[in-house]
C-alpha cells in the first residue's frame, strides 16, 4: 500500500512539473471579478468632469487564445453583464445589458514548479444599453482596458488556479447627445479563476 501510495505522489509531482504551456496549445480561462471600491466614476461633457460616487461590481467574463509561441497565448475575450433593477417608488424596472469583445495577450514569466508568474493586457470596444421601463431604449459606445500581473497555479499538467490583479479602465460615450457625454470607471481589479490548456502532445 505505502507503494502504491509512493508512486502515485511521483505522478503527481511529475504532471505538475510540466504544465502546458508551449506553443501549438489551446487556451481557455474563464474568472470572476471584484472592482474594489477605490475608483469613482466620472461624468460631464469633453470641457468638464466631476466626480459622482464609488462603486463595486461583481462580472464573469470568458477567454479563449492560442499559444503563438512558448509561454504566450493570444486571443479574444467576451464581456457579456446584464442587470434587472426595480424601483421601490414607482415600481419602473431597469434593464441594461452590455457586451464588449477585444484582443488579449497573456505572457508566462517564468516556471517554479507548478507555479507560473504572467503579464496580462487586454482592450475591448462594445455597446451599452439601458432601459427603464416603457421609455426609450438609451444606448452607448464602450471602451475597455485593462493589464496587470497574476500567477497560475497548474494543479495538473493541463488545468490551473489563476489569480491576477490589475488596473482597469472603462470608457462610456452617448454620442447623440451634443456636446458628446462620457464618463468611465477607472478601478483596481482583482480576478480569480480556471485556466485549461490543450491540444496536441
């Protein structure tokens, strides 16, 4: 039994050695997201910004790549969010949905053991709607960024735990409105989630 038990930890260790990172793989990672309540949200027109309040907010958003070379997976993201909020005074419901899609660029540092640092950045352009009950659907152009630095840690050969964290900005422009109105979100943000790479041996 201690035999037995003694090769599967060499397996183990093994798999865990040798993580999946080099080139002619597939990447998929999909994590969640909490945007600190350190940002405030700006507004007015292009000739003046104010401040209006701080924020949290909690996303989920999907990534897919390839790995062009070792260590380093490009692809396109997916931000996709819905919200549903109903007023307590006049009983108004409002919807706003958003979608933003953009080009990603992860780069693995360096390995220590299972462990593996990266660099990450990544931009996105959207759209934006809002509706508040019977009234007029109210829409906006999204632009999105974001980079930082994470690490994932591959508890096999072909699926790891990621963590990262990083500075996002989010850009909203009405450009119906004269002057054009824009605001946007400029936050810390800190994901966790799972990353899973494969394809050929």
């Amino acid at each position: 039994m201690k035999k037995i038990l003694l090769l599967l930890c060499m397996l183990i260790t093994y798999s865990l050695s040798y993580a999946q990172v080099e080139k002619g793989k597939w990447f998929a990672a999909g994590s969640s997201s909490l945007r600190l309540d350190v940002g405030k949200e700006k507004s007015g027109t292009s000739s003046s910004m104010s401040d209006e309040y701080s924020y949290r907010e909690f996303d989920f958003d999907p990534m897919a790549g390839y790995f062009v070379i070792d260590k380093l997976p490009v692809g396109l993201y997916f931000d996709v969010s819905t919200n549903w909020d109903k007023d307590e005074w006049d009983d108004g419901v409002d919807k706003t949905s958003e979608f933003v899609i953009g080009p990603f660029a992860r780069y693995y540092i360096k390995q220590f053991d299972n462990l593996i640092p990266f660099a990450e950045a990544r931009f996105g352009i959207g759209s934006y709607r809002d509706k508040y009950s019977d009234n007029d659907t109210y829409k906006e152009s999204v632009f999105s960024y974001r980079f930082g630095a994470g690490a994932s840690y591959f508890f096999t050969e072909n699926v790891a735990f990621d963590a990262f964290l990083g500075y996002d900005y989010d850009g909203y422009t009405d450009k119906s409105a004269d002057p054009k109105s824009t605001y946007f979100y400029s936050s810390v943000e800190i994901n966790f989630g799972l990353v899973i790479t494969f394809g050929k041996q």
